[in-house]
C-alpha cells in the first residue's frame, strides 16, 4: 500500500479541497435567502463533500475503500462544478465569483487523480 502521511490533513488535496469548500460558503453567503434551501445548499453540500470523502476514505486503512471514497470526493466536484455554472448561468454568482471557484475545482480535480492513479499503481 501507499505510505501514508501522517494524517489526511498532511493531504495537499484534502486542504485544497477544505479552502474551496470555505471560498464556496463565502461566495454563497450574498446568494438570495429563497434560495438557501435550493441551490446554495446543494452547492455547499456538494463542496463539503470532497474533503469528508477524502478523509473518510483516508480513515478506512483499506486501499480499495480510500479508492472508492476518492472517487466519491471526484463526483461530489464534478456535482460542484455543475451547479457553480448553473448558478453563473441563472445570475446568482457573477463570473468574476465563479471563475476562481471553478478553477480551484479543477485544480483539486487533478490532484484527486493523481492520488487515485498513485494507489491504484502500488
């Protein structure tokens, strides 16, 4: 199995996926309040998503369950890019708002597979 870091929070993916998730709560706080129950919240599930996967997935010590998990946290991003461009495409979140949510969603798309092909090499 791949030698592990000290924690999944020594995961350059994991913190990368935790400060998207934190810019997504900021950029969905000036979201309309009717939409709280729709949109914002499937969006901010969605981005709090990847780095519960990514750590639960770390916390099964099994390398086909954190190979699972990784590729739960990859549809949960892709889940969150979607709806980050279905909200720029209604008028909820300008493009100068989305675009650096979504640049930092491809960013930790790449290190998703990278992990995922790390471990599935070992």
């Amino acid at each position: 199995m791949v030698e592990k870091t000290g924690s999944y929070k020594d995961l350059l993916v994991w913190q990368q996926a935790m400060d998207l998730a934190v810019a997504v709560y900021g950029a969905t706080k000036s979201w309309p309040k009717e939409e709280l129950y729709g949109l914002t919240s499937q969006v901010r599930r969605s981005a709090t998503s990847v780095p519960a996967n990514i750590a639960e997935g770390y916390g099964r010590e099994i390398r086909g369950s954190y190979q699972q998990f990784l590729r739960i946290a990859q549809g949960s991003l892709k889940e969150l890019e979607t709806q980050l461009l279905i909200a720029e495409r209604i008028g909820l979140s300008p493009k100068a708002t989305s675009d650096p949510l979504l640049a930092s969603t491809e960013s930790v798309g790449k290190l998703l597979r990278l992990l995922v092909r790390r471990l599935s090499a070992d």
